[in-house]
C-alpha cells in the first residue's frame, strides 16, 4: 500500500508529484491519501486540492483513495492509527519548505514518521518542482552499515522505470584530528574495504532493479566532513535526487541531534529524500 501523508499546503502539492508518480509504478496503481484535519486549511479550499490531486491521478492511470480524518489527538498519532504496519506499507511525506530555528525535519510529524517503527517512509524536500517528482538522476550515499540497500530499495524499485544514472557515494569519515596526520598509504588502506563494499552494492543494484547499462557509477571518499561531501559530489554529477537511507538506529541520535541530515537538507542543490525501514 502506498501512503500519501498530505497537509493541504502548496509544499505538500510539490511532494505529491514524487507520491503519484510512484503510485503509478506500483503494483495496486493506487494512492491512499490521508490527511488529518486540524482547522488550518478551509474545508471548500481542501475539496478543490484533493479534487485538483484525483484529476492528476486519473491522468497516470492511479486511483486516488482519499480520507480526511478530524484531528482528535496529535495529528501524527491520528495519522500513525490509520497507517497498517509491515514491509508492504510505504509512506511519502514532505520536509518543511523552509527551516524553522530547528531545520526541515526536526520537531515535524515526518520526523516521527522517519522513527516510527513498522513502516517504510519517505520523507521529501522538494527544491526543483519542476522536475514533478521525476528525477531519473540519483545519488545514494552510503554508511556501509548492515541495512545496505534495505532502507532505500522498496522505494528505488518504483523509481527504476524511469532511472537513467545511480551515483553510490561512500564517504569513508575520520575524525578530524587523524584525518589532517593521515599518510597516503594509510588512507588508501582505509578505502580498501569501502570500494569492496560499493563493488557489492553495485551487483545487487544491478540485480534487483532494471537498470540500462552504464547506469550504476560510484565513488569513495576519504573525509572528516560527511554532508560536505555528498553535496560536493551531487553538484559534480548534476544528482537531481539525493536518496538518504536512516537506519532506526541511529536516526533518533546521529542524524537529527548530530545533524548532518539537516545540513544536507539545508545546502543541496537538488531535491533530497530521507527514507527509512520498517523493523
């Protein structure tokens, strides 16, 4: 079942691109748009977005199911009771458009939706609406932590139909006092195991997704500073999608606390997706 977490605003009509494109890949061809009503958005003014969304669908071949629920509690519990746990359920939600004193995804309901255990989301800053939710050009950047692909697969296989280029970035980091004392021979004895692991990554993209030829490249960077890397390498590739996968755990304490989510979010030069795993 696909999922679109939808709150009514000009931003959230951005992000839908992204969701019906998606649905238009998946096996239901179906979306199921839930959105919880807190009073904010006038109920005549909600009717004509949905029904602008529904006449959007139609025009993919995707059938728009769409609830609109009271808010009874927080507007994230409301909408976490009407979403079935499991593999099968993928959500797509939006970042904010702008960053409040505690950025785009810190404090939100998608944040939460990135932590809640037994669902698969999506998360999306859209920076280039007119690409309507069809980037074809990627970067996935990599932690090489046990999950690999597992967090970004389900959503990469909706995507692949339409993928031209897949750019694997791994960014091997070191703390930034023995990066500056780091020798040549050491450095390149670090990398080795990274470019084993991306030449694995490689294959298994190659064997679950119907890519054309030529379409997977990869790099492996030895760093102190891994958000300044990844926007590096996007603006060097012209990415118009960076895929970021968050493990459950360590979304909570590396990536929103620590923030380096938050600094890519902030300076990349295309649209950014963080997405994370049902566990």
């Amino acid at each position: 079942m696909l999922c679109f977490a939808y709150d009514g605003s000009i931003n959230g009509d951005w992000v839908s691109h992204y969701a019906i494109h998606l649905a238009a890949h998946h096996g239901s061809r179906t979306l199921r748009l839930i959105h919880i009503s807190d009073g904010t958005l006038a109920p005549g003014d909600l009717r004509e977005r949905i029904a602008h969304l529904r006449e959007r669908c139609a025009g993919q071949g995707v059938v728009l199911q769409d609830e609109v629920r009271p808010r009874r509690g927080e507007v994230y519990t409301d909408l976490l009771a009407l979403l079935p746990p499991g593999d099968e359920t993928l959500v797509i939600c939006g970042a904010r458009a702008r960053a409040s004193n505690l950025g785009f995804l810190a404090g939100t309901v998608s944040e939460r939706l990135l932590e809640a255990r037994g669902i698969r989301t999506m998360a999306v800053r859209v920076m280039n609406p007119g690409l309507l939710g069809v980037p074809r050009r990627f970067l996935l950047p990599l932690a090489g932590t046990p999950e690999g692909l597992a967090t970004s697969l389900p959503f990469l296989r909706l995507f692949a139909p339409e993928i031209e280029t897949i750019h694997i970035l791994m960014v091997k980091e070191v703390r930034r006092a023995r990066f500056r004392h780091l020798t040549a021979a050491k450095g390149l004895a670090l990398l080795e195991p990274a470019r084993a692991y991306l030449h694995s990554v490689e294959q298994e993209l190659r064997a679950r997704l119907p890519l054309p030829a030529g379409a997977v490249d990869d790099t492996v960077v030895l760093s102190d500073d891994a958000p300044k890397e990844i926007l590096i390498v996007a603006n060097r590739i012209r990415s118009r999608l960076i895929l970021l996968g968050a493990s459950q755990r360590n979304l909570p304490d590396k990536f929103f606390f620590g923030n380096p989510i938050e600094q890519v979010l902030r300076n990349a030069p295309c649209d950014v997706a963080i997405v994370s795993g049902a566990a």
